[in-house]
C-alpha cells in the first residue's frame, strides 16, 4: 500500500512504499543512529552544566535563591507546558526539520543566556528548555518510524547518551569555569549543538537517510487517527510510568545533598561527590535496559525491578543510613533504568510514528508537570514535618505507584492496531 509522504522540510512529496524506505534502513541504520544519539547527548546537558558554577554565577549576578532555582526548575516547566506544542510543530513542518530547528535553538539559547544579567540569563534557559521540549517529543517518532524492530532498543542507547550528555558537562563545566569564567563553563556547550545539528543535516541529505513524514491516508492509518490516546488506559499508564520516574529523580536530584549534609551530618564536598555519583550511575543503567528489552515481550518484570530499585533509596535511608553509598548507587542505577524504561514504553505501546508522537506529547506534559512539582511537594512537606521520614515515605509511596502503573503499561499491548480503530480503546 503506497502513502503520501513529506520531505525532509514537511512539504508533499512523491509516494513511496515500505520496501523502498526498509532499504534504505538497511543502507543508512548506522548513520541515522549516530545522528540520533547526538541529538540526545543535548537534550540534558544545558542543564546539567548549571550546577557545578551555580556559586559563581550567584555571585556575579547577584541572584536570589528563588531565581538560581529556575535556572533548572525552568526547563522542566518546558518540559511539560510546551510538549503539545512540540508535537505540533513536528506534524506541521515535518519531525526531521522541527528536531533540526531545536538543535539550533538550543545552541542560540545556550550562548544567548550568558550574555547579559539575569533577565537574558532566564530568557536563554527558557529558550533551551523549548528546544529540549521539542527533542523530547519528537526524537521518540523518529526511532519509531526509523528502526522498526530495534526501536526499544534504540530508544534505551538514546537515553544512555542523554544521560552521558548530562554527566559530561556536569563533570567539566567547573574546570572551564576556572580557567575562563562561569560564562564560558555554560558557553562552551552551545558547539555541541551545532555538530549535532551539522550531523543530522548530512544524514537527512544522504540517499534514503530519513524517511519522510507521511501525509496520514485514511485507508492505511485509520488506527491511528481512532485513537484517542487521552481516553486510553495504557496510555495513562505509560504517562504515570513517567510522572512517578520523573517525580522521584527530581526530588532526589535537588534534595540528595541537603539530606545527605542535615541527616547524615556529611560535609559539602562528599554530599556532592554522591549527588554526581547519583547521576553518573544513571549511564549504565539506562544501557542495561535495551539488553533486557530485547529478552521478554512483556516489560511488567523490568518495570517491577525498576520500581524496586527506586524503593531502596527510601527504604535503606530509613533503615540503615549508615549504608548510604550502596543506596545511593542502586537508586543512581534505577533512574536511569527508569527513564529508559519510560521512553521505551512509549515507543513499544504505539502502532506508528502519529501514535508516538501523540502518546509523547501527552506523557510529557503530565510528566514533567508532576516532575517540577516534586522537589516543592518533598520540601514543603520536609518543612512541616521537621525531619525526612515523611518525605521518604511520600517517596516509597511513588516508588510503588510506579510498579502498579508499570503492571499495566509493561503488558504487550499496541495503540492504533485494528481493535483500537475499531473501538478507540487499547
């Protein structure tokens, strides 16, 4: 069955049939993919580099604590306000040159934030924090659509090298700080937007890089355009997958050290040594799961071991504190299980690349809406109860609403087959 398709700039193209674009897979796979884990490699990274010349940066501006704090609280907002938007930019102007769009977006807002004082600092975070949107929606369609069967497992070396990403200029951003200043630390990262950019133009150029979006043909997407994916259940559960994950990392990330340094009377420099270790730990667990994915049809056993991982944090600070740093590298090893796992789930439940697009869309804005307002949940309740028990226990309550919720989403079960066009349910 033949389909109108787009190009590479979202305008009609010739038709095409399927053969053709599995060829051409076959012929560009290693190129698309490289392309691919660039783009990801930035989709954290901005942030990522704030932190470590945070105190620098306070200092010369002169920032209060409040407006430090939406230096990474502000692109999680992004996150979640602007996914449908993202995903709407990628069906009107096409996914390939929206992603492209982003990255050079990214990369004007990430010097663009360095020039001036606070007003252009937040102006450029905001900026960054659209163009991650954009690349956090609409990177998933183009795995769906690109890599057909090893889409999971793709969608898990992707999020590795987001987290790499993250911990690369978590790890050097104070070294270049010191030799030229917090505003070349932030800079020097807007270059590597731009590679990716380069990249992703000479692979969408090359012979049968990218296959185009299509232009949706009732008589061969009806499950698609059936489904309703906020009426889905499994699409629900997937969302809540990513608003439970989403929820414990942030907490975790913004009060790990302040826990570390009030309740376990550690000092600043080793709070923040486990609060990256936190973070870099999430590298090999985001790489383990594509492995495991390939192994079951179902994903409910991984989304267990996951939850049960997260479940340690609390639990093992409650219990025995002394053993932080065991807690600490199973709950680092989790997060990045659990964000893989989560991207994957969107992938693994959706028929085509229109059902990822909008199951994407939907998950993030709930997600990361729960994701910002975690960390203000953990301490308000941290504030009124005068101690972290309580705040622990909130987090083993979303550790467990993450194994529910990953009971449903984990079952092989596709949005947008013949029974959901039929009955526009899962």
């Amino acid at each position: 069955m033949s389909r109108g398709r787009r190009s590479w700039t979202g305008r009609p193209g010739p038709v095409a049939d399927a053969s053709p674009q599995g060829r051409g897979w076959r012929r560009g796979g290693t190129a698309r993919l490289v392309a691919v884990l660039l783009v990801a490699v930035n989709l954290r990274g901005a942030i990522a580099a704030v932190g470590p010349v945070l105190p620098e940066l306070r200092a010369d501006l002169a920032l209060s604590a409040t407006t430090a704090g939406l230096l990474t609280t502000l692109p999680v907002l992004c996150f979640a306000a602007l996914a449908p938007a993202a995903a709407w930019v990628g069906r009107r102007v096409g996914t390939a040159a929206a992603l492209l769009g982003s990255l050079v977006a990214l990369a004007a807002g990430t010097v663009l934030r360095v020039l001036d004082g606070a007003p252009v600092l937040l102006a450029g975070t905001f900026v960054i924090g659209a163009a991650m949107t954009v690349g956090n929606v609409l990177l998933p369609v183009v795995v769906k659509r690109e890599f057909l069967g090893r889409a999971g497992t793709v969608t898990g070396m992707y999020t590795a090298a987001l987290a790499a990403g993250a911990a690369l200029t978590a790890a050097l951003s104070a070294p270049v700080a010191a030799v030229g200043g917090w505003r070349l630390g932030l800079a020097v990262w807007a270059p590597l937007a731009l590679v990716a950019a380069v990249v992703w133009v000479a692979v969408g150029r090359s012979a049968g890089a990218w296959t185009p979006d299509v232009v949706p043909d009732p008589s061969c997407h009806a499950g698609s355009s059936a489904v309703r994916v906020w009426r889905a259940p499994v699409a629900w559960a997937v969302t809540v997958v990513l608003a439970m994950q989403s929820a414990l990392y942030y907490a975790l990330t913004t009060w790990l050290p302040t826990l570390l340094t009030e309740d376990l009377a550690l000092d600043v420099g080793t709070a923040a040594l486990a609060a990256s270790a936190f973070q870099v730990l999430g590298i090999p667990g985001a790489v383990a799961v594509p492995a495991l994915l390939g192994r079951w049809r179902s994903q409910v056993g991984l989304a267990g071991a996951v939850a049960a991982g997260w479940a340690v944090v609390p639990v093992g600070l409650l219990l025995w504190p002394a053993a932080w740093p065991v807690w600490i590298l199973v709950g680092g090893v989790a997060q990045g299980a659990g964000i893989s796992l989560a991207f994957a789930l969107v992938v693994l439940r959706s028929a085509d690349d229109e059902v990822v697009r909008r199951v994407s869309g939907m998950s993030q804005l709930v997600g990361y809406s729960v994701g910002a307002a975690a960390p203000l949940v953990v301490g308000g309740l941290y504030a009124a109860s005068g101690g972290w028990t309580a705040p622990l226990l909130l987090l083993l309550g979303v550790a467990a609403a993450f194994c529910v919720a990953g009971s449903v989403a984990g079952r092989p079960v596709v949005l947008g087959d013949a029974v959901a066009a039929r009955d526009g349910q899962p």
